[in-house]
C-alpha cells in the first residue's frame, strides 16, 4: 500500500508539475509582471527606473489614442449588432431550410472561421483592389462601375470595408452556436405553437429566441471582447491606415512593443485588459439570475 | 406540411444557397486564379484557366520561400501540439482520477489564466523570453503555442473525463491495473475522440497565429506561414497567380482537416468557445 502510495504520489508529481509551473509562469508570473513594467520607465528597450503613473498619462495622451479608442469602439458596436443579428438570422433561416441546402449551408458558411487569419487578409486585400480587384471588377460587371472605389485606400471607407472582412470571417461562428441552440428546439414545442396558431414571427420570437438565450451571451462574450482586441485582419489589410482610420487599440499595444516603448505598452495592455475584465462581468451581470 | 410551409421553405433555402456563395466564392476565386498568370487573369477574369500553370506553386513554394516557411510552420505547430496534447491529458486525469490534495485549485488557477487577455502579456513576455535567450530560436514560438493552447485543452478534457464513469476504472484496477494501466488502458483509448476535437482546435489556433510571430520574430529564417505570407505578398504582391498559389498552399492543409474532421472542427471551435 505505501509503494502504491508513492508510486502515486509520483505520479501526480509527473502529471501536475510541468504544466502547472509553465501556466504560473507564462500567465500569471508574466501578468504579474505586465502590470509592474507599466510603472516604470523604458529608455532604449531598458529599464531604467519607477515612474509612477507617467506610462499610463503618455499612452493617454499620445496623439494617436483618443482615434484609436473610437476606432475599436466603432468595430465593436459594428461588429457586434451585424454579426450577432447575422449569426442568428442565417441560424434561423438554416433550420427553416430544406435538409439538404441546411447541410451544405451550414458547413459553406462555416468555412471563413477555420481559415488563417492571413489568408482572409490577403485574400480580400486583393478583392478590394482599385484596379482589377474583384469587387470592383463585379461591380462593372453587373453596369454599377461608379460605385467602384479603393475601399481600403479612403478614410471614410477603410474601416468598414474592414469591419466586413471581419464579420465575413467570423458570422460562421455565431451562426453555429444559434444553430446548435435552436436543434435543442423540439419538434413538441413548435406543434405546441402552431396549434395555438402562432405566427412565424410569434414562434420565432417566442419560440427561437428563448431557447437560444444561454447562447446569445456566449456570442457576446466572444464577438464585444473579440473586437476590443481586434487587430490581426485589421493590420494586414491596411496597416492601420489610411491615416489612422484603421488603427486600433491592440496596434497602439503592439507598435509601443516595435518601437521599445515598453512601459507605456504596458500600461496599455494593464488598460485594455481592465475594460475586457468589465466587460464580461457587465455581460455576465445583465446575464445572470436568470440563468442556471 | 402546406403548400405555404413549401413555399416558406424554399424561400429560406434559396438565401443560405445564396449566402453560401458569396461565403465561399472569394475561396473558390482564389483557387481557380492561382492557376493564372497576370495576362489571363485580366482576359479571363471570371473563366476557369486554359492552361494551368503549375509554375505559380513553384514560384510561391522556391522563390517566395514558403517552403521554408512552411517547415518552421509545421514544426512548429506539430511539436506544440504534440506537447499541448500531451501535458493535458495527463493534467486532467491527474485532476479527476489522481484526487489530490488542491485539485479543484490547480483547476481553477487554469481556468482562470484563459481569461487573462494575451495582449496583456505580450510585453513581458518578449522581455522574458529574450532575457532567456530564446527569442531568436524555434523554442519562442514552440513554447508560447503550447503553454497558449494548455488551458483549452486541459479544460476541455477534464469536463469529458468527469463524465467516464468511475466504474470503469474500478474494474480496471480489480484487474490488477494500477494508476497507469487506468490512464493507458481506460483514459486514454476514451478520450480519443475529444482529443481529436481538441487537436484540430490547437492546430487551426497554431496555423493561424499572427501577433505573437509578428512581435516575437524577427528572423526571417525562422518565421512561419502566416509572417511570411505577407513578407511575399509586400514583395511579389501584384503578381496575383503566385500570390493565390502562395495562400492556398497555407490553406489546403487546414481546407483537408476540415474536409475530414468537419464534426469534430466545428465541435472544437464551438465548445472551445463555450469555456465560461
């Protein structure tokens, strides 16, 4: 029993110390750490001292901050209302289809959420070309060439044009999770409505929605933080310009990096991750009690 | 079911086929056109190619040096995979079988470092793996990918091995099977399907990752795919035949794993995102 004993306390010991230490020390340690370096100064990629709260009031008052947090805010309120509004309308029209278009639509319109992020960029970086790019190019093609303009070469269009590829990418997603809520919906319950002669817009008010709420969290959770941290698709697409226009908080985070500035990065990622953490306990909080 | 129920049906039908389209066919367009050089792209823009060239693909795969992105790509995610795969699956037996002292804490501590956003620990952790040394070699990324990838996965597993029933491992260890014959002859073999699941949500996470490789890398020699696209794009960018032969080379990999896994992709992707 007490060779038993040891052998299991080996065991243990195997199992739970390597990724244990690894998670404390590239999470915590390491967050621990992002939120010391915030408070001190950076000069040439070293640190040379504690300066209280000076990062904080540079990232602040940086010129490109005040453009960047309004960008990010637009891609969240964007992103948010089409892509969760999308995500369910395409679910319900998918279970309303007929099995085989629900089959192969639901997989098609999934595809976009496995492909590398760089792909997508390159890909629609390319469709979005002036000269020869594909929607422009269709847009000649079906007699409406005056609509045709460099999307991502305009301030007023940059973002949105964006802000699609975004949502192009990652409807699928939201889609499925409503999707797979809405299968929970039995075939009892939507007889149950049409005896009592509901409407389709009844039943899908009183019937869908309910039944996809628990979700309907999970896809704000995933698309609000997704967006404040948007960055990837953005980046590659215009390199945050034209003249800002693109520009997000995560690219200030990450040019602050390039650029060794690493305390006032710092104290933008310590800033970021506050408004992220507010956010999901605000969305848990309008959330709760009524769920579980 | 009615004639208006038909008629509603078909009316739905045709927006998913519609929608559909437009989701794939900036997909489709991007295989059909890195069979064409400039020339016929612009006189045959919407037309499948006359002649293919394959030379696109060698023009992408040795001139634009995906090859060797490529191979720092699949070694990399390979051995974090691997690795990721490995330390949780031991994790989460140790967790629901091993009943130690703190379990349910050392859960905890995991569950909540996926909270914590990465770009909160971008900064120190460039600082940290310099300091190592480590910043200028394969190690960087194989780490960051597999310790980024053990929260999921370990969480993933535990929730499934809390549903294989005790008996199970009971009559394991009747038998004569002690904490390894449980792990090696129950565990393991149960929990292939998930680990399945899981693999593909690492890998396509893996394949993918961009501002981690973008920060951190700064050797061309060993960047990996989603870089190094982009290195080739701001060099041979209008040249949109190697350019489309260049993505799909980055694509096919994942476009067969879906093909092959699609339940256990979208499996992956939406449990993985339903961790709360």
């Amino acid at each position: 029993m007490a060779a038993l004993r040891t052998a299991r306390f080996w065991m243990i010991g195997l199992f739970v110390i390597p990724p244990l230490v690894l998670i404390f020390f590239f999470t915590y340690y390491l967050s621990f750490q992002s939120l010391r370096l915030a408070f001190f100064e950076f000069s040439s990629g070293q640190e040379i001292g504690f300066n209280g709260l000076q990062n904080f009031r540079d990232a602040l008052n940086a010129e490109r901050f005040g453009p960047a947090v309004i960008v990010t805010l637009k891609i969240v309120a964007v992103v948010t209302v089409f892509q969760i509004a999308g995500g369910f309308f395409l679910a319900y029209f998918l279970v309303r289809s007929n099995k085989w278009v629900q089959n192969i639509g639901r997989v098609a319109i999934f595809i976009p959420v496995v492909l590398p992020g760089t792909v997508v960029a390159i890909l629609w970086k390319f469709i979005y070309t002036p000269e020869g790019g594909l929607l422009n190019t269709l847009l000649e093609a079906i007699g409406l060439g005056s609509w045709a303009m460099p999307w991502l070469g305009t301030t007023e269009t940059s973002l949105y044009a964006s802000i699609a590829v975004n949502i192009w990418k990652y409807v699928g997603l939201t889609m499925m999770l409503f999707y797979l809520a809405m299968q929970n919906v039995s075939k009892d319950q939507l007889e149950a409505a049409r005896v009592d002669g509901a409407t389709a817009r009844q039943e899908l008010w009183y019937v869908y929605l309910p039944a996809v709420k628990p979700v309907l969290e999970i896809n704000l959770v995933l698309t609000v933080l997704g967006s404040l941290r948007a960055f990837d698709i953005y980046n590659m697409l215009t390199n945050g310009g034209p003249v800002g226009s693109t520009t997000t908080l995560t690219k200030l985070i990450v040019d602050n990096i390039t650029a060794r500035n690493y305390g006032e990065g710092a104290a933008m990622s310590v800033m970021l991750f506050a408004v992220i953490a507010l956010v999901t306990v605000l969305i848990r909080k309008s959330f709760g009690g009524e769920q579980k | 079911m009615s004639r208006k129920s038909r008629f509603m049906e078909w009316g739905y039908s045709s927006v998913i086929a519609v929608i559909s389209l437009i989701m794939v066919y900036p997909l489709l367009f991007m295989i059909i056109n890195s069979f064409k050089n400039n020339k016929e792209l612009f006189s045959n823009y919407w037309g499948l190619p006359t002649v293919f060239r394959y030379e696109n693909y060698v023009r992408a795969w040795v001139d634009g040096k995906l090859s060797m992105y490529a191979y720092n790509s699949v070694l990399v995610t390979v051995t974090a995979t691997l690795a990721a795969l490995i330390m949780s699956t031991m994790l989460s037996y140790a967790i629901v079988k091993l009943r130690f002292k703190g379990a349910n804490i050392v859960f905890l501590c995991i569950l909540f470092a996926m909270f914590i956003p990465d770009e909160m620990n971008i900064v120190p952790r460039f600082l940290l793996l310099n300091d190592l040394g480590l910043i200028g070699t394969h190690w960087n990324l194989f780490i960051v990918y597999a310790v980024g990838a053990l929260g999921m996965s370990t969480f993933i597993l535990r929730n499934f091995m809390l549903s294989i029933p005790g008996e199970l491992a009971e009559a394991a260890a009747i038998d004569g099977s002690g904490d390894w014959g449980v792990f090696f002859k129950i565990y393991v073999p149960l929990v292939v399907p998930v680990l399945l699941s899981v693999t593909i949500l690492i890998i396509n996470g893996i394949w993918g990752e961009y501002v981690w490789a973008l920060v951190s890398v700064t050797d061309d020699k060993l960047r990996t795919l989603p870089i190094g696209l982009t290195v080739f794009q701001s060099l041979h960018g209008s040249n949109y035949g190697p350019l489309m032969a260049g993505l799909c080379i980055m694509t096919i990999p994942i476009i067969v794993l879906f093909t092959v896994f699609t339940r256990q992709f979208v499996e992956g992707m939406t449990s993985g995102t339903v961790k709360g």
